[in-house]
C-alpha cells in the first residue's frame, strides 16, 4: 500500500471505505483555489464612504462620564477603583471566574470589607460573562427578595450559582437546531441561548417563580445608572464586549456605545424588539452576554437593528475572543477614566493554551479543514506571547497595579517531576477529597491539578468533576496571590 497523505487519512475518517488517490487531492486542491480567485472578480466598482469607522478612527469604548460613578455605592472606598477582567473559555472560565471571586471575598479589606465588595467593574468575555452575571444576578435578587443578612457569594454558590452554571447550555444550542418552530422564523440557536442565560444564570425563571408573575429581565440600566438619574447606584457595571464581525472591532456592550451606534433593535427571548427610539438602557443584560459568547461557526452571531444606515441596518456582533479574550482592553480604558488615586486592575485568565504543542506528531500537510478550525481562535493564540507583558506595560504608563489569576499560578515553585500518566476520574476524586478535608497541596498536586485544568476544553456543558475542580482552584489562586493583592492595595 502506497503512503497515504494526511489529508487522505482524515478525509477517510469522515467518509469510511472511500478514498482518493494523490493526484485527485492535488485536482481538488487546485479546483478550491481557482474558485477563491475567480468569485471575487467583479467587472464593477461602487464607491461608498458611509463606513460607521473610516480607516485608522478610534474604536467607540466606553465613557464613564455618561454615568453616575460606582464609588456612590454604600460603603465603597473612593479612593480606590478596581476592574476585574474574566476572559473567555465557556463553562471552564465561568466557575474559574466565580472560584476567583469566592476567593476575593475572603480577603478582608476594613471597615466590614471584603475584596469583592471593592470590585467596581467587571468586563468579561463569552463564558467570563456568565460568571460576572451569576454574581450581579446574586446582588440583584439580594436585594429584590429584600434579604436582611449581609451580602455573601458563598451563601448563593449551593441556592443557585453551581446549578446556574452546570446547565447544559449546549444542549439549548443542539435542540434550537433540530426545532421547526425555529426553521420558520428569524430566531436561531443563538437567541434560543439568549433565552436561556436570561432564564438561568440571570434568574428569570427564579423570579417568576418566586412573585408568581413574569418578571422583568435584568436590564443595563440596572447596572449602568445615567449621570443625571435619581437613582441610586447600587451594583458594580458589568460590560460584556463582543467583536463587530464586519470589521473586527472591540464593541463594549454599554448604553453609551449602544447609542453611539445608533441601536434600535435586538431579539430578547425569541422576540425581537425594534423601536424608531431605543432607549439603551432597556436593553437586557442577557443579548449583551450571548453576544459576546457567539462563537464563530457554533453559536450564530447576534444582529442588532440600527438606523445608522438606512442601506446597511444591521450589526452582526461575535464572540469578543476574536478581539480581546481577556476583556482587559475596555478595564484599562475605565480605570485610566477613573480619578480615585488607586487603581487595581483583577485579570482572571481560564485559557487553557498551556496544554497546546507546537510540534506534530504527523509529517504529511494538515488537513484543510483541519487548518480552518483553528483560524478563529488563531489571532487571539498570537497574541498570548507577549499578553502579560503588553498588560503590565500599559498599566505602569497609567499609574494601574495588574494582578493577574491564572492556571500558571499552580505551576510558581511546582517543581514535583510530571507523572507518566494521569487517571482523569481517579485524580479528580482525590484533589477533590484533599481540597474538602482542607489539606494543604504539595507541588505534585498543583502539577496535576494544573493538568486537569487545562485539558477541560471549551465547552458549554461541565461535569460536578470539573466544576468543583474550578472552583476550588479559583479560590487556591486568590490565596496564592493573596500578598500581591495586600501589596496593590497598599500603593498610592
């Protein structure tokens, strides 16, 4: 039998007993390049200069001045601003997130503090929103059930927080594909999400079980209150970016940006609402989670309506990995807005890119599928290289101290020789077991915790494995990084 090229072998695996010889691969090779060159030729062109962003503008983020500061909440110190950034990485990064802040809230900052009641916003992407909306949906309901205690995470982790986030979000996605109600209508998968996070980790369903009526769904002017309002500020902001897919562009969903690119519309719960005048600070949190969650290829992207353009209305929003996966670039652009004169910027980063290899065990050409599944995430792989140096760069020019919450944490003086071979299951069940009785992790078990960690893949779906995992290693995080917490909150 003759060597058979990579391409071949894979193509194989998806169509059993039909194979290709190397001179068809090297015609279908050539087909799929001709037919790139030759559909984009066009005998016309049509001049237009009603681009939103000409080459080389600023992109919109932003602008605190449009609100009414955070620092006015009940017992924040103004003196002191902190951002906390969760990055992307689906359910792996959603209970991280919360893991992070679980642990936050054990460090105690004075005057009946803790280090999570100082965290003034939280920019999140894709799954990092789900965690920041578990959280802001916890203060909200705190104080709509009008409870009398003290605010605690912990206390909403077991009444709701773990079941929030262990629900199969991609089963919502699979079923919307297979449902004919939705064949028929403008709704997609994506918006069947969206439904689905305002119901779960947003606590729709909660409430309305609760008050025995439908509920109002959390709205961004809960979050973000207008600088001439009445209102009180009560809550931190919560900005989730998603990426403008036509130009890849940072889009903070804020009713400041919402306005400045004239949004009139978006779908909520399978409906879509379209008003000559919008008011942005009526839109749900929810379309801004599920947006900046939209996956290219899995999850269809969100379209917001908008009276920009009467020739192009629409703005179709992707998942804002494919900007910035981290969510630092619109914290940076709040604090160096901010006048307190301490600023902390939080970065909780769940990628899993430490388990990734450079080389190939495979000598013939990837297969071209093969490359094309790893281009959305190719840009936002690059710029991992230099990411932490770029961030404490940017943060020193502006007087910021980054505190950064990461798997590599686990890996700081874990110099234990690696394991030959790690029983998933069975380690699962004995970090879990050490983490319960409160023992004390030698370096093996941070190497094999950290190796656990990163080979969940980026998913919507998680096991009580996994998820006890995150959010255990979240809070061992925060303890490990505790003195460089104590040491950015002693700067001025």
């Amino acid at each position: 039998m003759g060597v058979r090229s990579w391409d071949q072998v894979h193509y194989e695996c998806w169509m059993p007993g039909f194979r290709l010889s190397t001179s068809d691969f090297r015609l279908a090779h050539f087909l799929a390049l001709a037919a790139l060159l030759f559909t984009s030729c066009s005998q016309n062109i049509y001049p237009d200069r009603s681009q939103f962003l000409k080459d080389g503008d600023p992109v919109p983020t932003i602008n605190l001045s449009y609100y009414k500061s955070v620092q006015e909440r009940p017992g924040q110190d103004s003196t002191l601003a902190v951002a906390m950034a969760i990055s992307g990485g689906g359910s792996r990064a959603s209970n991280f997130g919360i893991g992070i802040m679980l642990g936050l809230e054990q460090i105690n900052t004075g005057g009946g503090q803790n280090m999570l009641n100082q965290v003034d916003y939280l920019s999140t992407v894709s799954g990092g929103g789900f965690a920041a909306g578990a959280y802001v949906s916890a203060l909200y309901e705190h104080r709509f059930f009008n409870r009398q205690e003290l605010f605690r995470l912990g206390d909403y982790l077991n009444r709701q927080i773990r079941e929030d986030l262990a629900f199969p979000y991609a089963g919502v996605i699979v079923r919307a594909n297979f449902n004919p109600m939705l064949w028929f209508s403008m709704a997609d998968d994506g918006d069947a999400l969206e439904r689905s996070i305002d119901e779960h980790v947003l606590g729709y369903r909660r409430r309305a079980k609760e008050v025995k009526r439908k509920p109002q769904s959390l709205l961004l002017g809960d979050f973000f209150i207008p600088i001439n309002s009445r209102e009180p500020v009560r809550f931190p902001m919560h900005i989730t970016n998603s990426s403008t897919l036509n130009t890849m562009t940072i889009f903070p969903f804020t009713p400041d940006i919402l306005k400045e690119y004239r949004i009139n519309g978006y779908t909520h719960r399978l409906a879509k609402v379209v008003q000559d005048t919008l008011d942005p600070f009526q839109v749900p949190l929810a379309v801004g989670i599920k947006s900046s969650a939209s996956f290219p290829v899995l999850i269809s992207n969100t379209t917001l309506h908008s009276t920009y353009s009467a020739l192009r209305p629409f703005l179709p929003l992707i998942d804002g990995a494919m900007t910035d996966n981290i969510g630092y670039h619109t914290a940076l652009q709040i604090l160096k807005q901010e006048k307190a004169p301490r600023k902390i910027l939080l970065i909780v980063d769940a990628d899993a890119a430490g388990n990734r290899y450079t080389f190939s065990k495979r000598e013939g050409a990837v297969f071209s599928l093969s490359v094309m599944g790893r281009l959305p995430s190719s840009g936002l792989d690059a710029r991992r290289a230099t990411l932490v140096r770029d961030i404490r760069d940017v943060c020193r020019q502006y007087g910021i101290t980054p505190v950064f919450f990461s798997f590599n944490e686990l890996l700081e003086d874990a110099d234990a020789p690696l394991r030959v071979e790690i029983n998933i299951k069975e380690e699962q069940k004995r970090l879990i077991h050490l983490f319960r009785e409160q023992k004390q992790l030698l370096p093996s078990d941070r190497q094999s915790l950290y190796e656990l960690l990163t080979h969940i893949s980026t998913k919507l779906t998680i096991t009580d494995e996994e998820q006890e995992l995150l959010l255990y290693a979240g809070q061992l995080i925060v303890k490990m990084q505790e003195p460089e917490i104590s040491l950015a909150l002693k700067r001025k």
